[in-house]
C-alpha cells in the first residue's frame, strides 16, 4: 500500500521551486523598505517607510493608481455582464456554431498579447477610434470575459438543472429563478472571476502598449521608470503596491472556488 504522504525530497524541490520563483518578488519587497537611496545596497541599511510617502506625494503615481483602478473596475463589470451572459448561451444547448462561438471567446487570451494588441489597434484605427481610456477598457475586457465565461460555466455544468424546473414548476417566473436558484449558485464564482478579471486587467502591459495612446496606466508607468536609476525606491514601492492589488484578489478567488463542487445540486 502505498503512502499518499509526498517524500522529504519532493517536498524540498517544490518548496526550492517556489522560494526560486518568488525570490525577485521578495527582494523588491525588501527594497521598498530600504533607507538607502541607491538601487540596491546589500544587506540594507535599515528600516524606512520613507518612500511611502515620497510615491504617494507624486502626481503621476496618483494619476496612474487612478486610471488603473478606473480601467480594472469597468473592464471587469463589463466581462462580467458578457462572460455570464455568454455561458448561460452555452453551457446547456447545443447549436450550429457553439464552438466557433467558444473559441472566439477564449482566443484573446489564447493568442500571445502582442498579437492581440496589433489586432485591436487595427480594428481602433478602422472604425475611427483614438486611443484612450475606452480603448483600453474594451481591449482588457475581450480577455477579461474569458475569465468569469469559465468560471461561470464550470459552475452552471456542476448545477442541477432540476433544481431550475423545480422553481418553475413551483409558479417562479425567470427573474425569481434566477434570483432565488441560479445566482446563489453562481455567486461565489462570479465573485472569484470577478476577482481574476480585476487583477488581470490590474496589471496588463503588452495589450495596453498598443492601445492607451498617451494615456499612462501604472504598468506602463513602471516599464517608463526602467530609464530612471534615481527613482527605483519609489519604483520598488509602486511595483510592490501592483503584487499587493493583483495576488490578493487571485488568493480570495482561489479560495471562494476551492470548495465549487459542493454547490447546491451538483452530483445529484
């Protein structure tokens, strides 16, 4: 019989793995604290919250916090509207043409992000649309819908669709069959993909090259303070406060989908 328990050795190559991989993430964390205003003195000097203050007095610090979070906020709303309406469409009936309509939905973020920008700054460019804040919402939100399509999806295959003609069997119109018997289902998911959408668009850069125009979000921000050596402390608090935003959300949907097969009806 064997032991589920993993080996000494496995467990020191994965935690090895996950020190090596997390190991840069950890050094800019350790230099946004650093009283030592050159780039990277080691071991640091001491213990400052000296450049927190000195980001967030800076206009553009503040101006490219905003339009990041602005852009995030209506991406994601608008990913969400879409990729749950897209998975109601698909996820039960089967029609000629469901799975082009799949994978158009999943190709923007399929296809590398290079591609996907060249693709959207033509299609801007055809219509007559400059670059700015809308462009960047609709360019973040075609790979944004993909995120809460899946969840959404995955989450309405696992729910019995008895549990939907009980309802209106009972006398339920639609919109109280929805209310009361899908959305509690769908809830957590929707959540979770939410979540995921925001910090994807949160931290975006090649897509958001090709179209922001001269808008600045606060990944370009940080690809623009790579050409000035005298700000990378403010730089290392910035690049820390864009891991804070994007691996918190991603850690609260892992863990709002962690227990997603026991939703109400899967299994039944």
């Amino acid at each position: 019989m064997h032991s589920e328990k993993p080996s000494i050795g496995l467990r020191i190559a994965a935690w090895g793995g996950l020190l090596f991989l997390h190991f840069p993430i950890m050094i800019i964390f350790l230099y946004a604290f650093n009283t030592e205003e050159a780039a990277f003195s080691f071991p640091p000097k001491g213990f400052t919250l000296h450049w927190f203050s000195v980001a967030f007095a800076r206009d553009d610090v503040i101006e490219a916090i905003k339009l990041s979070l602005q852009v995030a906020a209506l991406a994601t709303l608008v990913a969400m509207l879409l990729g749950t309406l897209a998975a109601a469409a698909l996820y039960r009936r089967d029609f000629f043409g469901k799975d082009s309509v799949s994978l158009l939905l999943v190709l923007p973020i399929a296809l590398p992000g290079i591609v996907t920008g060249l693709a959207l700054l033509s299609a801007f460019n055809e219509v007559g649309l400059r670059p700015g804040l809308l462009t960047i919402v609709v360019s973040h939100a075609t790979f944004c819908v993909v995120i809460v399509y899946n969840n959404a999806i995955a989450r309405l295959r696992r729910t019995s669709h008895s549990l939907i003609e009980a309802s209106m069997d009972l006398g339920a119109d639609g919109w109280q069959t929805f209310r009361h018997v899908i959305l509690p289902n769908l809830g957590s998911a929707l959540l979770a993909g939410g979540m995921l959408a925001f910090a994807l668009s949160f931290d975006e850069i090649i897509v958001t090259t090709f179209t922001a125009g001269h808008e600045k979000t606060l990944p370009l921000w940080l690809l623009n303070q790579l050409s000035r050596p005298r700000d990378v402390p403010v730089t290392n608090v910035v690049a820390m406060l864009v891991m804070l935003v994007t691996m918190l959300p991603i850690l609260a949907a892992y863990y709002l989908t962690k227990g997603g097969e026991d939703v109400a009806g899967s299994g039944k």
